[in-house]
C-alpha cells in the first residue's frame, strides 16, 4: 500500500489527542493500544522514506594544469 503525507499526519494527530481511531479515506480502523499505532506510525515513516529518491553527491577534482 502507497502511503502518503496525510496518512503520517492523521497517525500522528490521533496519538498527540490519545485516540485510538483514524480515519483513512473511505474506511476507519481502530488500533487497540497507542503502542500499536506508533507501530503503524514506524510503517508509514519507513514506507514514506523508501519513497523518497536519495540524492547523489559527486565530488569533482581537477589534477591537471591550468591555462597559463
């Protein structure tokens, strides 16, 4: 499943005001302890990380001479 932004914020919303329900599109689910929705929270981050294109860094460096 493809996590998004607004599936982070409303996991995250639901454990600041301690609530156990979160509402996803057309459907809820209820999580039995706050434990297992910062579980469900983990997911979500790790998917939305693995979504993310990693940048490259390429380090150039000139050895020959210069123009005189």
């Amino acid at each position: 499943m493809a996590y998004t932004q607004a599936d982070l914020d409303r996991i995250q919303k639901a454990i600041a005001k301690g609530e156990l329900e979160v509402q996803y599109h057309d459907r809820k689910v209820r999580y039995r302890s706050i434990a297992e929705l910062r579980e469900a929270q983990t997911e979500v981050v790790r998917a939305l990380d693995s979504q993310t294109p990693r940048s490259r860094i390429v380090r150039l460096r000139h050895v020959g001479k210069g123009v005189r």
